[in-house]
C-alpha cells in the first residue's frame, strides 16, 4: 500500500517536471549506461524493487537537437489541376515501354508475370519524370498469352470526370498480348 502511494507520488513528481521515464533503476545500477544523461534516481527504499530512472535532455549542455518535426503544408483547397494529364504524350511512353520491352518475347507465365512488374514500373517513372503535379499515377500492364480467346479488362474506382483521366495502349505480337493503362487522378 505504501508502495503504491510513493509509486503514484514519484511519478506525479516526474510528471510536473516534463521529465520521461526509460530506464529502470536496476538497470543502471547494475552498470548498464546507454549513453544517456541520468537526470534523477527515485530512492529504491520508496518503490522497493520497482524503482525507475528518468532521462532529460533539456538540462543536458552538451545535446544538440537535431530533430525537426516534419513541415506540414496548408491545404492550398486548388479543386482543379492547372494543367491538363497529358494523355498523348503518355500513351506514347506506354507504347515505347511495351514495345522495347515485349516485341521478342514467348509466353512463359513466370517470365510474363516479372515482366508485367518491371514494364509497370518503367512506365510509373518515366511519368514521374514529367513531374506532372498534384496528380497519383497509378500504372497497371496486363500481360496474356494469345490464343484465338476474348479478353475484357476492366476497373472501377471512385472518379471525378473533369479532372481524372487515363490513357492506355494495347500491343501484340505473335505469342502474347499486353495491355499497358496509366490513370491520373487529381490530388486536392
């Protein structure tokens, strides 16, 4: 009981002072220093085995603060794009991919399942390059094996007509097809 009541009162006291608890006190008196300024023990004979150190760096001279938190941005609330998504220029990035990266080559599941990665993440880049602003880019390439079947492709997402768009390129060659499709959708 009265344990409990130097516990809450200790730690009532370490609260005032901004201090923050890390490690316990055995810890440090079994010789454990982990490099850290020790600001105040809480006597053992008031806690019993469940003694704690506390670690301040504000009265610590000779600690620099490095640490900066991250800049947060206001919302700029800019609900069009100042330029339109280049849907030309990119459909001919997505046919250049395809078409250096595909034009030789067999189905093989493995190798057309690395290649649909690789071809994507070409794509994704080289229209990152463009530094289109405020908008994701999302790229997907469908890679298949062509034999004489039908094939329908289709996405669903929650899309603003006046400022989203997409563009898409289809290829083939005499093994198997691909179908390469980049969206823009505009970032508020």
């Amino acid at each position: 009981m009265t344990s409990d009541v130097a516990r809450d009162k200790a730690a009532r006291l370490l609260k005032k002072q901004g201090s923050m608890s890390s490690l316990a006190s055995s810890d440090v008196h079994r010789g454990k220093n982990l490099g850290l300024p020790v600001e105040k023990s809480i006597d053992k004979s008031l806690l019993g085995e469940c003694s704690m150190s506390t670690v301040s760096f504000t009265d610590d001279p000779g600690h620099d603060d490095h640490y900066r938190p991250p800049v947060k941005y206001e919302n700029s609330y800019q609900t069009a794009p100042n330029q339109k998504f280049p849907t030309a220029r990119i459909r001919c990035i997505i046919s250049d991919v395809l078409e250096s990266c595909l034009r030789h080559e067999k189905y093989e599941p493995e190798l057309c399942r690395q290649l649909s990665k690789t071809t994507s993440e070409i794509i994704k880049t080289r229209v990152r390059e463009m530094n289109i602003p405020r908008f994701k880019i999302i790229c997907l390439v469908h890679i298949g094996q062509l034999n004489n079947q039908g094939l329908r492709i289709g996405s669903r997402c929650l899309w603003d007509s006046t400022c989203d768009t997409f563009s898409s390129y289809e290829f083939r060659n005499n093994k198997l097809f691909a179908i390469g499709s980049v969206y823009g959708v505009y970032f508020e």
